[in-house]
C-alpha cells in the first residue's frame, strides 16, 4: 500500500462519519426522531435558528456528499491504475 491509498482511506473514513453526523442533525420531514438527535433545536434556539441551522447541514451534507463521491472516484482510479 502507498502512502496516497493510506491518506485517501483515511479521508474517506473521516467524511463518512461527519456526513453520517450531518444526516443526522438534520430535522427533516419528520420531527420524532432526529429533533430527539438533535437536542429540539427549535425549541432552544427559536424558530428562525432551527430552520438556519437546518440549512446549514443540508448545505453541508450536500457538499460533503460530492466531496464524498469525488474521493471514492478518484481512489477507485488510483487503486485500478496501480495494479
């Protein structure tokens, strides 16, 4: 194994659990079970702060989402190259 393959693997590890986390923080459609995740944030912060903070890990599941599928690209074409 390279040091690329170690450093892509690790990257890859660390997106997935920070975009699980992201999924999961957000409200959703449904507000039984990830407010409970969630911690109620419009209860806490208001109604404009919960659907702010909504936004924002939308925004940011999204993006982490295409940083995601560009990593696992770019490794399957490393890891095909290489043998």
């Amino acid at each position: 194994m390279s040091a690329l393959e170690i450093v892509l693997g690790i990257v890859i590890l660390v997106l997935s659990a920070v975009l699980v986390v992201c999924v999961l923080m957000q409200s959703g459609k449904d507000k039984r079970l990830s407010g409970s995740i969630a911690g109620g944030a419009e209860t806490f912060f208001g109604k404009t702060k919960g659907k702010t903070t909504d936004k924002i890990f939308s925004r940011m599941t999204t993006i982490l989402s295409f940083v995601f599928v560009a990593t696992m690209v770019v490794m399957y074409i490393f890891i095909a190259n290489a043998y």
